[in-house]
C-alpha cells in the first residue's frame, strides 16, 4: 500500500543516500594518470601468420608484488584504491560523475599478509543492480595480490564504488567528484 506517508519516507531515504555519496564524493583526491595503451602486438613487417615475438626473455620472474608502507587503514586504501585504478584504467569513469550514478556499493575487503583477498563483505550492496555487485566482486579478486601490507599485517579495509551506467566506476577514495 502506497500511502503518502510511505512515498515521503521513500523519497526522504533516497534524498539522504544521495547527500551522503556527495558528501562523501567531496573526500577524494585526484586519481592517478592512466597510463598509456601497449604498441600494437603485430609490429610493421611482421607476417600475419607468425606469432608475435616476446618482448621479454620466457624466464623473466613475473615482477614483485608492490608494498605498502601503510601505517593506517586509510592510507592503506588509498593505495588499494590506487592498485585498482592501474588493472583497470580503461574502465575508470574520466572527470565529474554524472549526478545520477546507476550504482553505489560500499564493500569491505579482507586481505592477508601477500596482498590476497580472503573475504569480501558488503555493507551496502546495490541490489537493484545484481550485474554490478558480480562485476565487482570479480574485479577485486582479479586485482590480487593487493600491495603487501608490510607494516600493518592483514587489513580489511572499505571502500565505496560510484559506478555510472556507462559501466565506468570511479572509487570514492580517489573519486573527481559529482556535477
């Protein structure tokens, strides 16, 4: 049943979660610069049915996880914020979000000692979005390893994810803000 005072509760609620992602959107900084797409996997001259060359030697180590010299969970997600800025650069929304976001997700992550992640739980899921909370799952742990936590040991850490429909998100701990 759909009585006035209902309506008024629902439309005061979605005033309030709205204040409170601006508000919390004017905390970020800016985020990194995204870097540059790799040259082409064919270079010029190359035969179309040969296979490209490696560009490092096949024994090269895969490179060292990062570390964090975090004294603090928020300085710590800044540096999480920042790892999944670089795995995902094409992906991150460039500039002002739109006022409207078609998603925000407020999830914490458990890492261990080697930067892994060992649960994730939400504290605010965009349920109105199921395809949003998958993707994002997905993208947290195909990030692993985070940078290793060297001076704080396990973390769990939070952070809230402004996602457009574009399917562009940024994070709010490195977010550009709202128009």
């Amino acid at each position: 049943m759909n009585t006035p005072q209902r309506k008024s509760w629902r439309w005061t609620l979605a005033g309030l979660s709205t204040a409170m992602a601006s508000l919390l959107a004017g905390c970020g900084s800016t985020p990194p610069k995204t870097p540059q797409p790799p040259a082409a996997q064919n270079p010029a001259g190359a035969k179309a049915d040969e296979p490209p060359k490696p560009s490092a030697p096949t024994n090269a180590k895969p490179a060292a996880p990062k570390i964090s010299n975090a004294t603090s969970l928020r300085d710590y997600r800044q540096d999480a914020a920042r790892h999944l800025y670089e795995h995902n650069a094409s992906r991150i929304y460039q500039g002002k979000l739109q006022p409207q976001l078609y998603a925000i997700g407020v999830l914490e992550v458990n890492l261990d000692r080697q930067g892994q992640v060992t649960g994730m739980h939400w504290m605010r899921a965009p349920r109105h979005a199921p395809e949003v909370i998958t993707e994002i799952e997905r993208t947290v742990r195909a990030a692993a390893p985070f940078p290793l936590p060297s001076r704080l040991g396990r973390v769990i850490y939070t952070d809230t994810w402004l996602w457009d429909a574009s399917g562009k998100f940024q994070l709010d701990t490195l977010t550009e803000g709202q128009l």
